[in-house]
C-alpha cells in the first residue's frame, strides 16, 4: 500500500488515504471498490459495439478520488503510452479552443501539450471506431492532425497555444503532423478491416449523443463533464454550457452529477407522465384508475431497480413462455401471482368484513369446470389414490342461518400429490360438486389430502430454483362455496402437523384453516357404510358473509 495526499475537489478539504498501485490502473483508496483505467476524469463514458461508438453521461462515471501515478504507465506497452500522450492532446486541444475558457484553464491545456510533446475531433473518431472496431487512443493519434488542419483557420489563436507546445508556433498543424506516433503506430482493427465493411456505417450521429448544432471551423463543442473533471480543480472561470443550453458550474462537480441527475430523473418523469395520461379519456373509471396507478407503479418499479433493456426482455420472453404452457388444464399465470404473493393479496383485499365468517385463501390453477355433482355422503374420489377420508360439516351465514341448497365444489391431489388435470387424458378424479340440505349440512367421501409440489416444470418452476425457494405446499383441501345473497368463499382446509405450514410456497396457510384430520380403523362409517381399510374423517363448518352487492354472489 502507498500512501497520498489528495484533494477532495467536492469538499475543498485535503486529506491522507491508503491506495494499492497496480500497473496502468487508478486504484481508489481505503474504504472504496471501484477501480478503472486512468483517463480524464469526467462523468463521460463511451461504449463500442455493434459497429457503433456509444457515448452518455452519468453519475456512476464520475470518480470523486483519484491517484494518477506515471510509475504505473511504465508497464504499458510504448505505443499505448505514446497515443495515450496524443489522446491527451486531443482533450488539452479541445479546451484551448473553447469560447468558455479562462486564461488559468488555457495554460493548464497548453501545458498539456507540451509536456508529452517534448518526448479536434472526438466525434470523428467515435464514428471509425464503432464501425471499424478501431482502438480509441490509437485512433485520436492518427486523426489529430488532420482535425487540427481543419479547424486552424477558423481558430488561429487556439492553434498559435497549440503549435507553441509543440515547437511549431508558425506551423502547428506540421508540428502535430510531424511527431512519429502515428507513423510508427497507427490503429489495428480490432475486427475486420474498412475495406469488409459498408462506409455508410460511419457516417449516421452518435446514438449516445444528444442532437445539437453541428461546430464550424472556429467553434467545437466541449462536452461539459469533460471541462468540469479536467480543468474544474484547477481555475476558476466563466460556467460551462453544454448543448442543451443548460449551465454547469466547473468548480463543483457534485452540482454536476445533481443537474445530471435531474435532467435524467425529469426525462423519466415525462415518459411515465405520458403514459398515465393515455388512460386519461377511458369512458370506465374503475378502468381509468386501474391502468394510472398500474403505469405509475410498473414505471416506479423500473426505476427503482433501474432495470436494463437486457432484463426486461428476458422478462418479456419469460411472461411469453407462460403464455404458452398454460391451456384449459394448467393456468401458469394463476400460479406466477400465486408464488408473488399476489394471490393472497388480493384475497386479503377481498375478505369478507364481517366478523365470523370462514377465512378465504388462494384459489390454486387446478379449478375445472364442470366437475361431477355428487349426492349427499358420494364420493368425489372417482378413483384417485389415496385413505378414505369422510369430509362433513355445515354452511351458515353470520348470523347463524343455515344455508340450505348452498353449492360446494371441492377438488384436491392425490397420495402422489398430483391433481386429475396432470394425468395425461380427460378423467376427472379428486374432484366434484355438492348441495347442502335442508339444514346446511353436507358430507362426501374423499382421500385424504397429501403434500405437494407446485408444477416446477414451467418458467415459474425456473422463478423459484433460481431464487432458492421452495415450491412444496402442505396438505390441503379446496373448497369453492356459494349461496344466495352471500359472497362466494374460496378457501382450503390444511391437515395439522403437515411438515410445510410454515414454508407454503403460495403463503395461503392461516391459523383457522388448520384441521385435524382423525385416522380412523377398519369397521363401519358414519353413513352406514362398512370400510375394510384404515380411513379418516374431519369436520369443516362454513360460514359465508353477506354480499355487500350482487357482483358478489352467485347461485
């Protein structure tokens, strides 16, 4: 470990820290993580890929300590170092020439020049390097002269600074011409060569970049970040403006990265502003409040993750796949929302006001219409495997009424933990539907419920193994109850002491739905009947609330 003096350019204070060298790095000191290639330091960044140099802004480039050390270049090759020198002239000579410069920040760009030199043209470069795969330092060494050339006539005062670093006051376009760095190393491609590729994939602007008057050949533009890491800490002067218009104070580079964040917090801003206002004419107003507040937290939820364009089309993909393995017999989104939470939130949201009534959990994706109607004490079972298990009880209301006619549809898996629906053919089993009688009552045959694995097999399968959950859910049958004038109850009962009530994949289990389920012996039932194998019997009595309107009731 070194030891440094640095100044804190935020806080104005100087203070002493502990930093690792490494050969051709900028370490940051003790305390800190992030490590990068030493360059200018500015909020800048640039990215080539797909033919394109990509540049943007943004707080996460800005470094707010940094060690630059020339014993960690000696290691760099000699034509790195030497186009790296020339790269630095590039940004010394892109301040020299700039409207907003001070004569402190002039003579620091000055100085850059002439010390590499003894021993402007960004966008140009950007442009052959994403469609060239060319190395950037190389890249800016090669072109700087021509640049210079180019733009010395419009800007004679910024070419006289830069010829006089170079030796070459009365000449500085050959001054630069004439150093050997771009001779003896000009840029390797890093793919195929110009010649295996389309010119005009050099010629369209700068993704990354936002769209502003284009420089003539006395005036450049200077990108603000670059002018407030390079020159900021060195002299004050008149405020850089970018091309937006907007103004950045050089000499604080947190007011930077706050404006920076401003504007990119103000663009996201717009984009979900719009998107609510879209819903804005629905003629429904359930339908209206619904999609506003979806758009607004779908947006906030992005924002907060600060999802990439890479994640949300894998989750795209990932939504796309449950699409396709849900059909009549298997409803994979029932079971994305079960696994979220999102099931019981909405039971929770929903459950009935009054108090007494049974409690409602999740409804599961094995629901089947048109299940069998079976009579009073029938059997559901239609051959699932599994103990005997005698399910009776009663249907009442709140105040203790009884339901008579109430309908119960009851399904469940069975001792394999596999419900009919995953059986290959069209046989229903572990399932069927009832009426109470004349005094709510009700009872039917089953098998007594086991313990299983919610489908794994499917993209949500894939959701939990990669999160490290779980997918077992406790023993349990469904129950689906309605009656007139009252509000229709999904709910389960859940057998006691089953090893997965505290870890239920779909956190459907409550207190209340937990039942003994009672083994019972070989020998006569209570409806009459003679059992020759061990069964088991429970007793579950509902009780529905009140409808509060009729879209909560059914036959």
């Amino acid at each position: 470990m070194n030891t440094a003096i640095v100044e804190d350019v935020a806080g104005g204070s100087v203070r002493e820290f502990e930093y690792q060298a490494l050969p051709g790095r900028v370490v940051f000191g003790t305390g800190a993580a992030r490590t990068r290639p030493a360059s200018e330091v500015t909020p800048i960044w640039g990215l080539t890929g797909n033919d394109r140099k990509t540049t943007g802004a943004g707080p996460v480039a800005l470094l707010r300590i940094v060690v630059h050390d020339p014993e960690l270049t000696v290691s760099l090759p000699a034509d790195l170092s030497a186009a790296g020198d020339l790269n630095g002239w590039r940004t010394a000579s892109r301040h020299s020439g700039h409207p907003w410069r001070n004569p402190v920040s002039a003579l620091i760009a000055e100085e850059g020049i002439r010390a590499p030199a003894s021993g402007l043209h960004p966008k140009i470069c950007h442009i052959l390097g994403g469609a060239y795969g060319l190395p950037h330092a190389r890249t800016h060494a090669v072109v700087l002269p021509h640049v210079l050339a180019f733009n010395a006539p419009g800007a004679p005062d910024p070419a006289r600074r830069i010829g006089r670093a170079l030796g070459a006051a009365a000449d500085p376009v050959g001054g630069a011409a004439r150093t050997d760095v771009p001779a003896r190393h000009p840029p390797r491609p890093a793919r195929a060569g110009p010649a295996r590729r389309s010119t005009r994939r050099g010629r369209g602007p700068d993704p990354g970049h936002r769209p502003g008057r284009q420089p003539d050949a006395g005036r450049h533009r200077v990108a603000a970040g670059a002018a407030a890491g390079g020159v900021g800490r060195h002299g004050a002067g008149p405020p850089v403006r970018d091309d937006s218009g907007g103004t950045i104070v050089i000499l604080d580079p947190d007011q930077q990265v706050d404006q920076l964040t401003e504007e990119q917090t103000a663009r996201e801003q717009a984009v979900t502003d719009e998107a609510v206002a879209s819903f804005a004419g629905s003629d429904s107003a359930r339908l209206r409040e619904i999609m506003q507040s979806l758009v607004r937290h779908l947006h906030a939820f992005a924002r907060d993750v600060r999802l990439t364009q890479a994640e949300w089309e894998r989750g795209v993909e990932f939504l796309t796949r449950v699409g396709h393995i849900t059909d009549d017999k298997r409803q994979e989104f029932i079971l994305l929302s079960d696994v979220l939470g999102l099931s019981m939130l909405t039971v929770g949201i929903n459950a009935p006001a009054s108090a007494g009534a049974t409690e409602s959990t999740v409804f599961g994706p094995f629901f089947v219409e048109g299940a069998p109607e079976v009579p009073l004490d029938g059997d559901i079972a239609g051959g699932a495997k599994g103990t005997p298990c005698y399910v009776t009880g009663t249907v009442r209301s709140t105040d203790g009424t009884p339901l008579p006619g109430a309908r119960i549809e009851v399904w469940e898996a069975d001792e394999d933990g596999l419900y009919d629906v995953q059986y290959p053919g069209d046989r229903m089993a572990g399932r069927g539907r009832l009426r109470a009688g004349d005094s709510g009552e009700y009872r039917f045959w089953s098998v007594l419920p086991s313990a299983y694995g919610i489908p794994d097999d499917g993209p949500v399968g894939e959701l939990l193994a990669a999160a490290g959950r779980g997918s077992m859910r406790p023993a349990h049958l469904h129950f689906k109850v309605d009656a007139p004038g009252h509000q229709t109850l999904i709910t389960h009962i859940f057998v006691a002491g089953d090893e997965h009530l505290e870890r239920d994949a779909v956190f459907g289990v409550k207190d209340s739905l937990v039942h003994e389920f009672v083994p019972e012996p070989p020998g006569r039932a209570p409806d009459g009947s003679q059992r020759d194998e061990p069964w088991s019997r429970v007793g579950f009595d509902i009780v529905l609330a009140p409808a509060r309107d009729n879209r909560e009731t059914s036959a």
